[in-house]
C-alpha cells in the first residue's frame, strides 16, 4: 500500500516539475517573439551590450523583463509559485536521497557529480523562493 503510495506521490511531483519546467519555457520563448516597437514592427534586439549597443541592449532586457513580470503576475500567483516551488524542493530531495541510496561503490563519481547538480538545482530553487518573496 506504502509503495503505491509512493508511486502516486512520484508522479505528482513528476507533474508538477513538468508544469514548471513548461511555464519557465513558455515565457522564454514569449519573450524572444514578442519584441515589437510602436509601430508593431518586429524589433530585433542588439546582439550584445558592447560600447555604441549598451543603451539599447539594456532596454532591450528591461522590456523582456517587464513582459515577463507582466505574464507571471507574481503578486497574485505568489503562493501558487511558492508551493511549486516548496514542492519542487522536496521532489529534489527525495531524488537526493534515492540517488545516494544507490550509488555505485566502484564508480561513484557519476552518482557525485548527479548530487552536486541536485544541490545546485536546490540553491536555485532557493534563489528563485528569495525572489518572488521580495516581490
């Protein structure tokens, strides 16, 4: 019963990463399309910020920013995003933990190398809780 259990509490986790990762390339991807200037005209942003470009580099960030502020409307979504993210966590942590059950004795530097980028991953979603708590 506990392992069907378990089993359903995967695929949650599992679901919720999937919407997460979806939202994340979705507003991506928004933002490399729906660059237009007042005209409606298609604005290709400056390949880089180097000397003559910088003004209009640094505009072009802060209008894919706004875009994307203006989709992910964190100040009424704040809970929401914070129990993905609450959840992503324990996901990660639950992967941690079998991954560290599991690893293999004579060759254990793939199973090292996955848990160092399991942490990194949990400092992001750390950063990213830090973030939409001072929105």
């Amino acid at each position: 019963m506990s392992h069907s259990l378990s089993n359903v509490h995967s695929l949650i986790y599992f679901m919720v990463g999937c919407i997460l990762f979806y939202l994340v390339w979705k507003f991506m991807t928004m933002t490399k399309e729906g660059m237009t200037d007042a005209s409606g005209n298609a604005v290709t942003p400056p390949a880089n910020g180097i000397a003559g470009n910088a003004a209009s580099y640094g505009a072009s960030i802060k209008s894919a920013t706004i875009k994307l502020q203006d989709a992910l409307l964190i100040s009424k979504y704040r809970t929401d995003y914070e129990t993905v993210i609450l959840n992503m966590d324990d996901y990660v942590n639950n992967e941690m933990l079998q991954l560290v059950l599991s690893v293999d004795t004579k060759n254990p530097a793939n199973t090292l190398t996955k848990l160092a980028q399991m942490y990194q991953a949990k400092a992001a979603l750390n950063d990213v809780m830090n973030f939409i708590d001072k929105q």
